[in-house]
C-alpha cells in the first residue's frame, strides 16, 4: 500500500499540502479551511511556520474565491492555526 493511499488526517479531516499552503477538510463537505504558511524561520535544519493565515472557505464552486471566505485570521505558528482550524471547521459543519 502506498503512502498515497493513507491521507493524512487531523483530528477526524483530512490535510493535504501544497506548497505553502495546506487544506483542512474535504471538498465533499459545506465547509474546508485553508491554511497559508505567509512567514517562516529556520529552526536547526527544519522551516518552522511564524505567520499562517487560516481561512474558514465555503466549498461551493458557483461562488467567487472572495466571497466564499466566512471568517478568517492569522497566528504565530502551525500548531495555533491548525488548533483554530478544527474548532472553526467542526462548528461549521456541526451547525448544517
């Protein structure tokens, strides 16, 4: 089985990354977040997140890229923005 095969996930969504940018949530759902990494540092060997935009989008595909954002924030690491992330995307979904 290949590593393709399993996507990540978090927290019951699936991640997938593109560049700077990450999707949290399936595009199947009302609801998915996008993350964008605006701002890294160095950490030993390792680009650790400093600035990432998070962004609660609805999936609709008639709507314009602007007007699908329902709320959107920034935080000062990956681990911030994906905890903001999931409360975000479970309300959303939850209140369908």
């Amino acid at each position: 089985m290949s590593a393709q095969a399993i996507p990540l996930t978090y927290k019951g969504h699936p991640l997938r990354r593109k560049d700077s940018l990450i999707y949290y949530g399936s595009m199947a759902e009302k609801y998915i977040i996008m993350l964008q990494i605006l701002d890294q540092k160095k950490d030993k060997d390792m680009d650790v997140a400093t600035k990432v935009s998070v962004q609660l989008q609805l999936t609709d595909p008639d709507l314009k890229s602007r007007d699908r954002v329902v709320k959107k924030t920034e935080k000062d690491s990956l681990y911030a923005a994906m905890d903001v992330a999931s409360v975000w995307l479970d309300r959303a979904l939850s209140s369908k």
